[in-house]
C-alpha cells in the first residue's frame, strides 16, 4: 500500500526515507504547481461507490481504479493522480442522501438555520451547487421563506417532500458557467468540491458567474487533517479526487478571488466549512484555524507511519472473527463501506451490510457485491457485533438496536 521513494531528487518538503517518491511533473490543480509527492496507494477500487446496482454480477465486475494519493508541498493540497474523469456519470441512481438520519437531520437543520441567521437569508433566492436530492436546499427555502435552484445530476424532482417545494426547482445537470446566470443571493456547495479535480477552474468558475455582486457562499467539504491525523482510509476512495485541510482550502479561495469571512470544523470535526465573499482585491489574511502545508506534511507523514498497522489491525479483527464463527455485519452501505472492504480486501470476512435509506434496500454496493440490507433484518439475524461506518452515529443506532430486540457489540471505525 505504501509507495517507495525513487531516485528523483527534490527541493520539497522531505518524508522519512522509504515512504514516498516525487513525481516532478506532476501539477497540482489546486495552485498550479509543479511536483507532488506520493505517499499512498490502494489498486483497483471501484470508481464510485453510491451508484445502486441491481444485482451481485452488476456490482461485482463494476468499473475499477487505482488511487495514487500526492501531497504538494506548495500548498498542502492532496490529490489522487490516477483519477479520470471519464467515471464522474453522477445520475439519479446515485444515492447519497443522508436525511433519513435523525442525528444528520438535526445538524442540517443547526446549520440552515445558522446560515440563515447570518446572512439573512429571508424572502431571497439561494442556489446550491451540488445539491444531490436537495433536501438542504429545501430546509434552506423551508425555514427562511426563500427560493432555492439546485443544480446536480443526480437530483430527483419530487423526492424531497416539503412545504417549499413549489419554491424549489432541481436543475439535473453539472454546474458550469452555463449556469452563471443562477446566482441568486446566496451560493452553497455541500460535499462536492472533494469530487472535482480541477479545483481552482471549478472555484473561479463561481467566482467569475458572481462578477461585482456582493453574494456570500459557503463550501462544505470532508476534512482532510481528521483523516490524516487517525489514518481513516475508509475515507479515501476514488470519488473524492481532492482532499482539503483548512489551509490549503482558504489558499485556494483567496487565490481564486474570494475573502475568507469564517473557516471552521463541524459534526464531530469530520467537515471543513469555508465561508467567503467575492473581493476585487484579496486580503490575504490567514484564519486561525489554517495550517501550513510543514504542518499538513507533517500529518501525511503521521499517516503514512500509521497505515500498516492500522490495515493488519482490522485485518487479523475480521479473521479473527470469521475463524470464531461470529456472525459480522457492516451498518452504512455507502463510501466509507466500499472504502473499508476493498481496501483490507476483506469482503468475505462480511456477512451483510444494513443501512436505513429505503433507496438502497435491496440494491448491491459496487466492487463488493453484498446486498444492502433493511435494519430490521436484524431481528431475525441477530448479529454478534455490528461495524459501524461512522462513530457519530452509534448512539442512534444503539437506540435503534434496543427497539428492535437486538443484542450485539458496536465496533465503531
């Protein structure tokens, strides 16, 4: 997994012999320069991991990709070098929606609200960028009076019920410069831009549809230091090509003619939220929570020394259980799912995976092949212990566990 240092020599930051090497005409996308150093690789993994699949031969000989992870030193950018665009086919059958979460559901409401507050947002006109289902975009109309576009190909007309749906129009496309004409008085963009190489084309893009309007945005993404920091490979997988730290994220806005008004982490410190404003001259003043690109390579570094025992952790966990006879089941069928049985290369070792969208349930996850499950099967199934996908979860699933009658151990990644 780990890749080896070449020959290249280099005037960068430098990691501990034998954990990467230097690509020298590799360019970053997210400040345009030259050289980016390589530290982590995973072979043949599927190339999205929320298409739903009707069937275990479908899921199975779905498309597959290398992620070849290079970090640059210029401005902390991560990057996956072997992702190709050609496999972004978002559509309707790709299903991320995460509103069937009561303990989302409460955090997106918080910070609708949060938002409207902040930038009175009433009686306005919001377009989200992004919007998969557009179920923020709809609290956002919901709570503030306001009028929302929201443009993803994914999107689904009528799958959100809500009282302001007849303010609310999905638009099932890309967003590009055709669109610069939807800007409304507020921009959002939630867990996008981490599926968007050309990251500095795609930011000046809004920047430029904005023009001399004084429009806010706000960009939600993954935090990269979180996973660096606890080596989570579970959230490294080929959708997300771009990974962010609060530094080299506010780089990129500031370069790409934005001012950075607020930078700060949210749910459990898994996301990055960046809000900005578009200036004709950039104040390149550094928010406190920014790093430096030494600090981001010291954290890569921290994952690179971590990694191996991590994977042979989890590896020697599921055999363990396996030769035991226990009955192991994965609950959260979407990326970190595909991420965490390809990587260890330990679908076997899983018995099923549940989750509670409804629009999964039946469906087979790509490159794993397993069936996604209702959590109600497991009353019948009963389980001896349970890997959750996502530790802020446990206590709803805990809950969710006792109605149902079901007495087994949480594992929670």
């Amino acid at each position: 997994m780990i890749m080896q240092r070449d020959t290249v020599q280099q005037d960068t930051v430098q990691f501990r012999s034998g954990s990467t090497h230097y690509l020298a005409d590799k360019a970053c996308p997210n400040c345009g320069g030259l050289g980016l150093s390589m530290f982590y690789e995973v072979k043949n993994v599927p190339v999205h991991s929320c298409l739903m699949l009707s069937s275990t031969e479908d899921a199975l000989n779905f498309p597959s990709g290398d992620v070849s992870l290079g970090f640059c030193d210029r401005c902390g950018f991560i990057t996956n070098t072997e992702f190709d665009p050609k496999w972004s086919a978002y559509a309707p059958n790709y299903e991320d929606q995460q509103s069937f979460s009561p303990t989302f559901n409460r955090f997106a409401k918080d910070l609708a609200q949060q938002l409207i507050d902040k930038y009175d947002l009433h009686n306005k006109s919001i377009v989200e960028i992004g919007c998969s289902k557009g179920d923020f975009l709809h609290l956002l109309c919901e709570l503030g009076n306001n009028r929302g576009v929201g443009i993803d190909p994914s999107a689904v007309p009528g799958r959100v019920e809500s009282s302001a749906a007849d303010r609310v129009t999905l638009i099932q496309d890309y967003y590009s410069e055709k669109y610069a004409d939807q800007v409304g008085d507020f921009i959002c963009c939630r867990h996008t831009l981490e599926h968007i190489q050309p990251t500095a084309e795609f930011v000046t893009t809004v920047r430029r549809s904005i023009g001399d309007r004084d429009v806010a945005v706000v960009f939600e993404i993954p935090d990269t230091v979180r996973v660096l920091e606890e080596a989570a490979f579970e959230d490294i997988y080929y959708e997300h090509c771009s990974y962010f730290t609060p530094g080299s994220l506010a780089r990129l806005f500031r370069s790409c003619g934005f001012e950075i008004t607020d930078l700060y982490r949210a749910y459990g410190n898994q996301y990055l939220l960046v809000e900005a404003k578009p200036v004709a001259v950039t104040d390149e003043s550094v928010h406190p929570l920014e790093e430096s690109p030494e600090e981001v390579a010291a954290a890569v570094q921290q994952y690179i020394d971590q990694i191996h025992g991590k994977l042979a952790g989890w590896r020697d966990r599921l055999e363990t259980a396996q030769r035991e006879g226990k009955k192991t089941v994965v609950w959260g069928s979407g990326s970190k799912c595909v991420a965490f049985l390809t990587t260890l290369d330990t679908i076997d070792k899983i018995q099923y995976v549940v989750d509670i969208n409804p629009h999964r349930h039946g469906k087979f996850i790509p490159g794993v092949g397993k069936q996604i499950m209702s959590p109600e099967f497991l009353k019948d199934y009963q389980p001896d212990q349970i890997i959750v996908m996502n530790e802020i979860y446990c206590e709803e699933i805990s809950a969710m566990l006792a109605a149902m009658g079901v007495v087994t151990e949480l594992i929670p990644l």
